[in-house]
C-alpha cells in the first residue's frame, strides 16, 4: 500500500502538484504509524497425503525498530 502511495506522491510532485504531494505524504506518515509492529499470520499446508496443517506465524520488525515505533 505504501508503496503505490509513494508512487502516486512522486507523480504528483513531478506533475506541479505540490498540494496534492503534501497530502498524499501526510497518509503516508499515518499509514506508517499505525502500522502494527506484530503481525500474525495464519498459514495452512497441504501434505501430499492430503492433509491440511493449520499454524500461526507471526512477523514481527527487528528489535531496533520496535525501539524507535
């Protein structure tokens, strides 16, 4: 998502439209501080018997940016 944002900003910075640049970078900001640090995962794997194996993963950001979050 920030990505097709950042995209669109520079769009808009290099269209002449600094307002509309500002605004998209202020929801950048929001979307990147609420952004969860932890980020649960539920994953299923299918084994060649045919079962199906449900578990959590969870991603989470290195601890130095957990300390600046």
């Amino acid at each position: 998502m920030v990505e097709i944002l950042e995209q669109a900003r520079a769009h808009a910075a290099s269209t002449r439209r600094p307002q509309l640049a500002l605004e998209i970078a202020g929801g950048i900001d929001i979307i990147k501080a609420t952004a969860p640090i932890d980020v649960p995962l539920v994953v299923f794997v299918e084994r060649e018997s045919g079962e199906v194996d449900m578990g959590v993963i969870t991603l989470s950001l290195p601890v130095e940016t957990k300390n600046q979050a």
